[in-house]
C-alpha cells in the first residue's frame, strides 16, 4: 500500500520485481487519507516519502518512509 497513484504505480511493481518480490495485492491511494483507510483494509504495510503520511499510517500497520522524493531534501 503506498499514496502514489497513476502513474507511478508502474514503477512501484518493476522496482519490487526487480527485487525478487511478488505481491498479489497493491492499492494506490492518491491523495487519500491513510491511516483509516489501512486500518479498515487490513493493509500490512505502507510506504510513502512524506513522514506525515507515515505516521498516520503508523497508528495502524507497518510503516516505512522512504527517504527520497518530492517532499525531500535529497
């Protein structure tokens, strides 16, 4: 589960693959709110580059923020 939508999506599951990883369920939520929405999915885990995203998420499931991208200084 990540906050990107179309059309990174397709980056998402290439770089996944590329790490030998297969999933059979990913959801895009776009500028959606997170943490509810995880929490009521079921969702196990989340990645996003914003921390405020992250800790929303955090209060629910699994979180990772991935340190690069538009909101970061990298």
């Amino acid at each position: 589960m990540t906050a990107r939508g179309a059309p990174a999506h397709e980056r998402v599951i290439r770089t996944l693959r590329s790490w030998g990883i297969r999933i059979d369920e990913a959801l895009f939520l776009g500028g959606r709110d997170k943490g509810e929405f995880l929490k009521a999915f079921g969702a196990d885990i989340f990645f996003d580059d914003q921390t405020r995203h992250c800790e929303s998420a955090a209060n629910h499931v699994a979180a990772g923020h991935v340190p690069f991208g538009v909101k970061n200084d990298s």
